[in-house]
C-alpha cells in the first residue's frame, strides 16, 4: 500500500514546494519593491525528525533554496539544524512549518 502512494505524496510534495518557493519569491519581490522592509532576521534551532541522510540532504537544499532561508549547521548527532530566517515569526510557528516539510520527505524517502 505504501508503494502505490509514494508518487503521489512525490507529486503532493513538489506541488507543495513550488508553492512555499513562489510564496517566498512574492514575499520577497514585495519587500524589495516597497519603501518598508518588513525582515525580522534570525537563527532558529530546527529539531531534526528525519532518519535518511537523503531526507536531511533533501530538507537542508529546500530550506537553503526558499528565498530568505539558509540552512546553516547540522549537529554532529544529526538531531538538530541550525537555520538562518529572514523573516521570522513564532518559534512554534516557524517549527510547526519545518516539521510539517519533514513530514512531507519523510512520506516520500523512507
């Protein structure tokens, strides 16, 4: 049963992804274009839920690629991610948001 739904959470992921990329670019053409900056910079520590070195790969590139994201360090345990924001908000906001991605590679890599 898992097998026959991985392309489609594939397909759900990179659908979900291109949208958080375009929401982002908006976010960030918006900001550049207006006389107000809105950034509130600043470094939040991501627990890490993944198990597959794929999966980490695969999260820190799409953090790292997201307009104002930038995945920074991992620890040496592989348990956490250190993650420069340009726009943060809540930190339980911010984690529900990264946790929710993970879950999403989790459904297609392992």
């Amino acid at each position: 049963m898992k097998l026959i739904l991985k392309p489609y959470y594939i397909v759900a992921f990179l659908l979900f992804y291109l949208y958080k990329l375009v929401e982002a670019n908006l976010i960030i053409a918006h900001d550049i274009l207006t006389p107000n900056l809105r950034i509130n910079p600043g470094f939040i520590k991501v627990p890490l839920t993944l198990n597959s070195n794929f999966g980490m790969l695969l999260f820190s590139n799409l953090v790292s690629m997201t307009p104002g994201s930038l995945s920074i360090d991992i620890t040496d345990d592989k348990k956490t991610m250190l993650v420069h924001v340009l726009y943060q908000t809540t930190e339980d906001e911010m984690l529900k948001e990264f946790e929710d991605m993970q879950d999403k590679i989790k459904r297609i890599t392992e």
